[in-house]
C-alpha cells in the first residue's frame, strides 16, 4: 500500500489524487493513504521529494518537539 502511493507521488506530486498542501506548514504536502498521512516536500532544483512522516490520520499534525 505506501510502495504504491510513492510510486502515485513521484509520478505527479502536485497532481495526484488524495495529494494536498498542508495549510499550517508551507511547501509541505500530504497524501492520504487509507488511515495513514504521508507528510512530505519537494525540492524543485534537485528533483527530490523529501518525506518528513508517515502517520496515522490524527497524530500527523501535532507539533513535535
């Protein structure tokens, strides 16, 4: 299941269904996997995407610290 969405998110990071900024963190995206968050970034000049989490749903957007 996540093999598939990264495969999903490096097709079409901006694009892909269930992909979405986060509002509270700028130049962060999530993407929705069943019950999981996966939190992530991208790196436009080195062609990286950068994943900072995969959590579940309620825990993915609690400061930590």
């Amino acid at each position: 299941m996540i093999n598939k969405a990264f495969d999903i998110i490096v097709k079409d990071p901006f694009g892909a269904k269930g992909v979405s900024p986060i509002k509270t963190m700028p130049q962060k995206y999530k993407y929705r996997v069943g019950g999981l968050r996966i939190l992530f970034g991208i790196d436009r000049e080195k062609h990286i995407i950068k994943v900072y989490a995969i959590t579940p749903r309620g825990q993915a957007y609690k400061k930590r610290g």
